[in-house]
C-alpha cells in the first residue's frame, strides 16, 4: 500500500521505517505520541483506535490528527482508493487543530472524534 500511495504523490512513513525491527513491538500509543509531537498525520486501518483509553489520552495529549478506514478487511488496493479518493478531504481536515479522529469512507470522511 505504502508503494502505491507514494506513486500517487502522497509523502509518508510507514511504521517499519520509522521504527524498523521494534516494528512489531512498539505500542500504539508510542507511535501516535510521536506523529502527533511532530505534527504527523496518521493513516492507519485501526479502527478501534478511538475506543481504547491509552490511545485517546495521547491522542488528546498530543493533539493527533488521525485518518481511519471505515471497513475492515480491504484488500490493499481498496485502501489505496479510498484513501485517494478522500485526499483532497484528508489535506483539508488536516488544517483543523488536532485531536481529531476521521472515519475514512469510500466516498467522504466523517469526523468521529471527539464527537
């Protein structure tokens, strides 16, 4: 997915290349702390995200800006397209101040936090 959002002209990091062999290991919570200190919107397919408390205190702490697919289980393709098909969305909701938390959908995004 990372290859076909790049050719796109999207810029980005993925998780393995920021944090390489501890990939797997690091915390969600860790991860979201550093987009948001450096003011890096996410991208994820993590939609409970917004459900659990560590990661909604450090999304409220640091002021995430957080883009989620609406579906689970797309195939890469159909993340890549949804995504592309909301970028202009996406660049716009990225104006706003943080926290925010928006729903990723096949045709819109919906603001899902805070409420």
């Amino acid at each position: 997915m990372p290859e076909a959002l790049r050719a796109a002209g999207w810029l980005l990091q993925t998780h393995h290349e920021v944090f390489g062999e501890r990939d797997e290991a690091v915390p969600d919570a860790e991860w979201l702390e550093r987009c948001g200190r450096a003011g890096t919107p996410v991208l994820t397919k993590d939609g409970r995200l917004r459900y659990r408390p560590e990661e909604v205190a450090v999304i409220v702490q640091h002021r995430v800006k957080a883009f989620v697919l609406a579906r689970r289980g797309l195939r890469a393709a159909e993340q890549v397209d949804r995504f592309q098909r909301n970028r202009e969305a996406i660049v716009g909701a990225c104006t706003e101040e943080g926290p925010i938390v928006y729903s990723v959908q096949a045709d819109r995004i919906a603001r899902v936090f805070p409420p």
